[in-house]
C-alpha cells in the first residue's frame, strides 16, 4: 500500500464502496461500525440501480398528495404524532425546497449524480468480480389510476430531456409483460435502462469478502465523537478509548448527523422509516422491478424472493416499527397482484438518511480537508454509492472531482 492510511466511519454500502475504490488507489483502508457490514439500510433496499430517477421528491404539487397521504396513518407518507414537532424544521426546509428554483436546482444535481451511477457501479463491479450479482432487466412502472398516469408524464418528459429512455405503455401492454397483474392496470411505463441486484444485502458481504481480501480491517466500533486535528482527526469511541486518523470518511447514513454537527456542519438530517417485507413463495410470477408510483412503494423480485417495500415514515430512530405499514403494503399489493400471497414472509424497518432538498452531502467537512462526508442519500444509497465513492476518492487523494460537488456541500443549509 502506498497510499495514506483512511478511517471510514460505516459499512453500509457508501462506506463499503468507497473503500473499495480507494483501495484499488493504494489507500490502507479501517472501516468502523457500531454494528458490522450491511447492518442498516444497505440490507434492506429494494436491490434497484435508479440512475433514471432525476426528479427531487421535494416538487411544486406534492403537498396535494403529501396532504392527503397524512390523513392516512398506513399511508405512503406518515407522521408519528410523538415525532411531529421535532420532524417540523425539516418539514419547513422541504416546503423551502419545494419551490421552481431550488427543483431546477435540484434536478440538474441528481441528474448529473446519477448519470455516472451506473457506470460508476460497473467499474466497481468489475474491480470486485460482483459483476455476475447485477441484472439488466428494467424498471416496470405501473398504474392504476387515470389520473395519476396523466400526471407522471410530465415526468417522464423531463428524463427524456436527460436523455433516460421512457417507453409508454397501455394497460394491455403491461399485462403482456406482466400476466399476473390485475385487469385494473389502466397504464404505465419501462425504463430499459435500470439495472437490480440479485440481492443487496449479498452484495454488501460480496464487497466486504474482497475487501478483507485485500487487507482492509473491520472493526465493530462505536465512534461517540469526532474532532479535527492539524493533521487530520480524533474519534472518541463509546467506552472512553481514542483513536487518531490521518484521513477520515464519515459514511455512516442516519447516524451521520451528530458526527458532522461536531466538526461544525449542522445539517438538517433525518430518517424516513421504510417498511417492506421479503415473500420467498409469493404465489405470484413477477418478472421486472415494479415500481408504484401511485401508491409509494415497490415490488422487487431478489434472489431470496420478492420484495415488497416502500412508503416514507417519520419517527426518527428511537420509535419502535409500526408493522401495519407491512400490513397495508400487502393489502395495496393484492389490489395489483390479487393471486398475491404474503401470508409468510421476512420483515424489515430501515432508517433512510435523508435531506430535505433531496441531494446528498458528499464533500469536504468545514472542519478539515482530511475529514469528508458521503451520507444522506435517502431512497439513492445503492444507486449512487460506486459514484460518491469515487468522488470521495478525488477528494482524499487531492485530486480534483469528475463532478461539480457544490450542490452537494454540507455548508448549503
């Protein structure tokens, strides 16, 4: 190794693919954990690669379906009543960001993140021999609602500007592809482009084997605090122990925020709970990634079976899950797959690290220049963790990024 030695601080899957990209630079890489490899939020996703997504949650109309979507306590959006005031601030932000020019704004960030997302994963795919875990199916959206599909084409025009394929589709047409949908299917639409893991969670360990392969150590850490020092950082652990670092990484998603509040950037971070359940026989053939828009969450064939997650809770990190989110996900999936059976299944509650504009801090700390962040990736961890790894990468090395990381700076708030 010839590279300097770096601390990165979570192995989920942005802390376990940037260490594979800098040691492939000569980096000594030491990966931290409060609990270990895929612990988190990369175990539970749905396994999509969605390079195609460019559009901010944060948007001019979704207060009216964000409205109607609280009414509704098993909704695709909810608010626990304990959790309400301390999730307002960040609710006062997105509004803030919800306006047409900080979603130009926006949108002109996420498309240029996600456009090296994917080919940002087939480099690192390749350097790691997970290459055989990836599959090029394509992403299904599905409707079954008028209305709804009316308002996504305004959607679908503005990827086509991005130049991301968006094949409009009747309801017949779905069907063809997927002949166990229900008759109800009015519409929708393929992006050919998208690209799923077998499973992510089998990928995070993948990663983690070749990592340890090339030398890289894990250690089961609980790092209560950081502090910059002149010539790089000093993590304080839980049980008193410290640690100095030359290089540090702080990828360790929703528990980022106190870590970067110590170092002088308090961004305004907070989770959305997702929910979903893993059916290894769900009685039903589902051969694309299918995505709901009208209903706020996903069916997801992996290897250990389908997967159906999705819809955003606020509650922070200390609520106990709320399982008839899990319930109520079913139910709305038997409406469009009615032979659907989920009566046996794997469920999961994950903590999304998410900012209210919708992008991601990927930079340098205010702190010190031998201290960056890469969390905050919301829904996008998996798609866009090969890139921001990558411009973590540029960063640590004094290298100049391949992309304009200002709109992504933890000083933006």
């Amino acid at each position: 190794m010839t590279g300097p030695h770096i601390h990165i601080v979570g192995a989920g899957i942005i802390g376990l693919a940037t260490a594979s990209i800098l040691v492939s630079r000569g980096c000594k890489v030491t990966i931290l954990d409060r609990e270990g490899v895929a612990a988190g939020a990369s175990q539970g996703n749905a396994g999509g690669i969605a390079w195609t997504d460019v559009a901010p949650l944060a948007s001019p109309g979704v207060w009216k379906d964000a409205l109607k979507w609280l009414s509704d306590p098993l909704g695709p959006l909810t608010i626990r009543p304990s959790y309400a005031l301390k999730i307002l601030p960040w609710m006062m932000r997105f509004m803030a960001a919800s306006s047409k020019s900080q979603v130009r704004e926006s949108t002109e960030a996420l498309a240029a993140l996600n456009h090296d997302a994917l080919p940002g994963w087939e480099r690192l795919w390749r350097l790691t021999g997970t290459h055989n875990q990836v599959r090029y199916n394509g992403c299904l959206e599905v409707f079954d609602n008028v209305a709804k599909l009316d308002r996504n084409r305004l959607k679908w025009a503005k990827q086509r500007e991005y130049g991301i394929e968006v094949n409009e589709l009747s309801g017949g047409d779905v069907r063809d592809m997927e002949p166990d949908l229900a008759s109800s299917i009015v519409g929708g639409a393929f992006l050919p482009g998208w690209a799923q893991m077998d499973d992510p969670k089998k990928l995070c360990l993948s990663l983690a084997d070749w990592l340890e392969a090339q030398g890289v150590v894990f250690e089961v850490a609980d790092v209560e605090r950081v502090t910059a020092s002149d010539d790089g950082a000093e993590l304080t652990f839980s049980d008193g122990s410290r640690r100095a670092c030359a290089k540090l990484v702080i990828a360790c998603g929703a528990w980022s925020k106190k870590l970067a509040s110590q170092l002088g950037d308090p961004v305004p971070l907070d989770t959305e709970r997702g929910y979903n359940i893993t059916v290894p026989e769900p009685g039903v053939s589902i051969r694309n990634f299918i995505m709901l828009p009208g209903h706020g969450f996903v069916l997801s064939p992996l290897e250990s079976g389908l997967r159906i997650g999705g819809a955003v809770e606020f509650g922070g990190l200390d609520l106990p899950a709320n399982w008839r989110r899990v319930d109520a996900m079913i139910a709305k999936a038997k409406t469009i797959y009615p032979k659907l059976d989920a009566s046996v299944g794997k469920r999961w509650m994950g903590f999304r690290p998410s900012l209210p504009d919708s992008l991601p801090v990927i930079g340098t700390s205010s702190a010190s220049e031998h201290i960056v962040y890469g969390f905050g990736h919301a829904h996008h961890g998996l798609t866009e963790a090969a890139t921001t790894g990558e411009q973590l990468a540029a960063l640590l090395l004094g290298e100049k990024p391949s992309l304009d990381l200002a709109p992504f700076r933890a000083t933006r708030f």
